[in-house]
C-alpha cells in the first residue's frame, strides 16, 4: 500500500479506524479547531462586529462555546462544590454578549482552556458513564460528546459564514 499523506489538521480522517472514543474525541477537536482558525487573525473589531441581526459574532462564538464547554463536561461530570449545570439562557444569550476587555485573545485563550478542561474531564470517564441532567433526566458520556460534536460543528458553520462575510476567507483549515 502507497505511503498516504494526510493533512495532521485532518483529524477525523486519521481516526478513521479507531474506536468509538477516538473517533468522537478527532470530531469533536477538529470542529473546536475550526472555529478558532476562523477568530485567528482577526482585529478585535473585525472579530466583534455584527454581520447578521441576531447576536451572534464571531467573538460571541468563541465565549458562548466556552460557556457552552464547561456547562457539559466540567459542571455537569466534575461540579467543584457549590457548581451546578446552568439550564438558563446564559449560554444562548448573554454569552453572545462581550464583556468590557475581552479581545480575541483573551476569548481564544479562555475557549482553549475550556476545551483543555473538557478533554481532562471527559478522559476520566467511560463513554457509558451516566450523569443526572437538570431538564434530560439522565445523560451519558457519549452522548454528550455527540451533542458536543454537533453544537461545536454547527457553530463552526456559522463562523465560516461570518468569517467569509468579515474578509473573504473560506474553508475548514
């Protein structure tokens, strides 16, 4: 069999026969790939301004996807006491919202933290580990990843739509 290149930044296509967690864990890290490679680069301005009626920036992806992040896997699988899982808008609302100081950098830091976090949480867990959810009853690990996979890969849609709006920029990578 001929030596096959793949772009490293592929990483669904370099879990393609792995297990059912790896291949979870390669979605749902390219889709966070993606929306950080359509914020890189960007003026604060540029990142910032709405290009759309609704809230959404891509500024106000990149927090609403943090918030989005610790609610699933740190305060609904490793709540520290006194934490519990939002069930409010303030993910889908205010969380599009920036805040006094927040820049680019500072969001794309706090979503890379966020996603650090998530991995180390996750990773401790079996896929059918089972937690109890305020509204859902009860979710599992994979499920959640799924859901993950899906709400991260939507949003990432909406980037490259704002990004190609914002300067002409397309595409996944």
């Amino acid at each position: 069999m001929a030596d096959i290149q793949i772009d490293p930044t592929l990483a669904p296509v370099l879990a393609r026969t792995g297990d059912e967690r790896a291949v979870l864990d390669a979605f749902l890290d390219f889709h966070r790939g993606i929306v950080l490679r359509k914020v890189r680069g960007l003026s604060d301005a540029d990142a910032s301004r709405r290009l759309v009626p609704s809230l959404t920036t891509l500024a106000g992806l990149l927090k609403h996807l943090a918030l989005v992040e610790e609610n699933w896997f740190p305060l609904l699988f490793a709540p520290e006491p006194g934490e519990v899982h939002r069930t409010d808008e303030k993910g889908t609302t205010e969380g599009f919202t920036l805040d006094a100081g927040e820049t680019v950098e500072t969001l794309i830091a706090a979503y890379e933290a966020a996603c650090a976090r998530s991995r180390e949480v996750a990773a401790r867990f079996d896929l059918d580990h089972v937690v109890p959810h305020p509204l859902l009853g009860e979710v599992s690990l994979r499920w959640v990843l799924v859901h993950m996979v899906e709400e991260t890969a939507r949003h990432a849609g909406h980037a490259d739509i704002l990004r190609e709006l914002t300067d002409g920029e397309t595409g996944a990578v």
